[in-house]
C-alpha cells in the first residue's frame, strides 16, 4: 500500500466481507474493490463525510453474494465501471443521500445483471454516469429511485430501464433525470417500467425515448417528461403492451409545432398513438383520443423557457382511486400510504374501500374490477389491521428504509 496526499493509495483489490468498510474523512484509490464477492458471503462499505472521498475504477458489488454501499454527508465515489448483483440470487444495493454526496461513474453501469440491485438517490444527492443498463439479462431485476428536490440523476448516453431484464425507474418529490437515449422495455423478452411522479420532477432526454411493447411510462401528478429527439411506442419486435399514462397534471412535452390538435401532436409519435388518460366514467385507462380537449388535456406551443420550441401536452384527467403513492397500481405500498394518512382523505374508510376494490391492478390494465382470489387473504389481514387503525387514528408512522442484512 502506498500513501496518497490525502491518505492511502491501494494497488491491490480492495475486497469485503463481513464487516462493513468506513471511509471517514481521507482519500482511499483501489483499480478493483469486491463486495459480496462470493456465494453467502456479505460486504458493505460508507463512504461518509465532506472530505471522504473512494477512487476505484472497477467496483463489483453482489458477484454471487449481498452487499451495499453508501455514499452520505458529502461522500464523493468515483469509478469507471460498475456491476452491482452479477449472479442469480445476489443482491446489491447502493444509497446516495445528502447534499455534496456524488457517485461519478465514467463508462459502463449495470443494475441487475442478473441479481436483483437497487441505487437510491435522495435529499439532495448525486450520481452522474454515461451509459445504465437496469435489469440487464433475463432474471436480472435493477430498481432506481430519484427523490427530493435537489436530487439528481446525469446519464449523458444509453438508459435502458429493462434491457433483457426487470428494470424499474423512480422520479419522485422534486427529483430530476437527464438520459440522452432513453429506452423502456429495450427487447421483447424485457419489462420497464417508469413513473415520475410529483410536482417538480422531471425526466428530460436529450435524444429520442422509445417504449417497449412490455413498457410503461406514467407521468402524474404535475410533473414533466421532455422528449428533443423522437417519442416512440411500441416499435420493436413484440407487437405488445407499451403505453405513456397520464393523470392529475401530468406533462409530456415533445420537440416541435403541434399544438393545433391532438391529431396533429400524435403525428409527433412513432409507433403507436398509445397516449392514455384515467377515463372515471368507464373505471380504466383510455386512448387520450377519446378524451375531450380543454377539460381533460390542454396543448401548448412553448415559445419561450428552456422548453422553447417543444409542444406540451397536459392532462388533468385525475389519476386513479387507490394509487395513494403515485406509482400507477394499486398495491401495498398505497395500503402504507394510507395507513401514514396520504390518501386524499386521511385514514378514511372510503379511501381504504376504494383501495380495497382494486387492489392488484396495473398500470397496464388497471380498471374497476375484484381483488385476485390469490390476494383474498392478503386482504383480510390487512382488512382486519385497517379496522383497528379506523379506531386507533394514529399518527404518521415512521418511515424506515428496509435494505439487505449484512451481518
């Protein structure tokens, strides 16, 4: 080991398990750094503090095991290429929170290869990468969440949400994405799925964004999707499922002149017209075509902003009864936010009904109908937990992030 200006300089691999690494206040530079390297193994490593700083140009986290990283109160990572969950059955997460916290990765960034990762950037922290892959193969599963204002994601080229595998993108609370080719479900064989959600997120590409036939974009909740190159739906070999849903404010602005109808906006896409609104009088999701100009969508030719040139479309059509987290189904995370008392009206029982009638519904179908039989007893237990929360009327809960043991 040699020693660095501010601290040690390793020419080996720096590999982990067991006991999590802190990097506290001084300058570590690995070429390799391992975490989770082998079957049943763990590794952890926090990189923590205003003058913390870990250089290592390949990091492998979840080879075949568990492991986790995190980067807080100011951290700074940098690498070239990283792969988080390679093998079947391991895991890999990665957590960047706080203002001045920054994870730079130069090239190649794969989530999921073919484990099951997760990257959550929060309150004000940063990662600037070049080309993601989320849920790279087939089994691999990658989840992303951008949330809080001052939150950023900067991927300057490729971001596949789903590339042979299960990706998932988050935008949420203010957070902000910018992608140059974005891509939705990439192959047939993939699913990806997007949601940004919440007043001031956005998700902006500076190149085209295609959606797969087994890809969903939802934009509700006031926020923005922007598009310079080319929206295109449901262009690849599986004629399929791919669709842009739209609720409560939700924006989609595209580069060109079309706002003199929706035909002529639609003229903007490639593909499919496969735009949707919440249609509340039939109970499920419905080609935007269908809907009526002025009161449940609006189109704007920008003529000046950062969005000069671009046509935006709005719909206020409201999103729909039980999706109490924005997200565009109806699952148990929206009983939680009920419970936390986020649904329209706090802790009551018509919201708990309204959730209760579809429950296990999807942002693909997701229309009036009965809970599967195979969540009936999913149901009933937290059925009979929600009679005594009604009584109760507790406060908000606490909020906790569950992530991977490591000990």
């Amino acid at each position: 080991m040699g020693h660095g200006r501010n601290g040690p300089v390793r020419h080996h691999p720096l590999r982990r398990r067991g006991a999590a690494a802190a990097l506290d206040d001084f300058h570590d530079r690995t070429e390799f750094g391992y975490f989770g390297e082998s079957a049943g193994s763990t590794g952890a490593a926090m990189v923590s503090g205003a003058d913390a700083k870990w250089d290592c140009s390949y990091i492998y986290l979840g080879q075949q095991g568990d492991s986790e990283l995190t980067v807080a109160a100011g951290g700074q990572v940098s690498s070239v290429y990283a792969l988080l969950a390679e093998s079947p059955g391991s895991t890999a997460n990665i957590t960047v929170t706080g203002p001045g916290s920054q994870w730079t990765n130069g090239f190649r960034l794969y989530l999921g290869s073919r484990g099951n990762a997760s990257l959550l950037i929060q309150a004000g922290g940063r990662v600037d990468s070049f080309d993601c892959r989320i849920g790279e193969y087939t089994g691999g599963t990658g989840t992303v969440t951008v949330s809080g204002v001052g939150t950023q994601w900067n991927n300057s080229a490729w971001l596949a949400v789903g590339e042979r595998g299960s990706g998932t993108l988050r935008v949420e609370a203010g957070g902000r994405v910018t992608s140059g080719l974005g891509l939705i479900g990439s192959y047939s064989i993939a699913t990806g799925k997007v949601t940004v959600s919440g007043a001031g997120s956005q998700w902006t590409t500076t190149d085209d964004l295609a959606v797969g036939s087994a890809g969903i974009l939802n934009i509700v909740d006031g926020e923005l999707v922007s598009v310079a190159g080319e929206l295109a739906i449901n262009i690849f070999a599986r004629a399929g499922d791919g669709f842009v849903n739209m609720s409560s404010g939700g924006m989609l602005a595209l580069n060109g002149e079309a706002a003199d109808s929706l035909s002529q906006f639609l003229d903007l896409v490639v593909g499919t017209d496969a735009i949707r609104y919440w249609n509340a009088g039939n109970g499920a999701w419905s080609p935007l075509t269908s809907a009526t100009y002025g009161e449940d969508y609006t189109l704007e030719f920008l003529t000046s902003g950062d969005l000069i040139g671009y046509t935006l479309l709005t719909v206020f059509a409201a999103e729909p009864t039980g999706d109490f987290d924005g997200d565009v189904d109806v699952d148990g995370a929206d009983f939680l936010a009920w419970q936390r008392g986020e649904s329209p009206a706090p802790h009551a029982a018509a919201d708990l009904t309204a959730w209760q009638i579809r429950y296990g519904a999807t942002s693909q179908n997701l229309a009036t109908a009965a809970a599967p039989e195979a969540a009936a007893s999913i149901l009933m237990g937290i059925g009979a937990t929600a009679l005594l929360l009604l009584r109760r009327r507790p406060g908000r809960a606490a909020q906790r992030r569950v992530g991977v043991p490591l000990a």
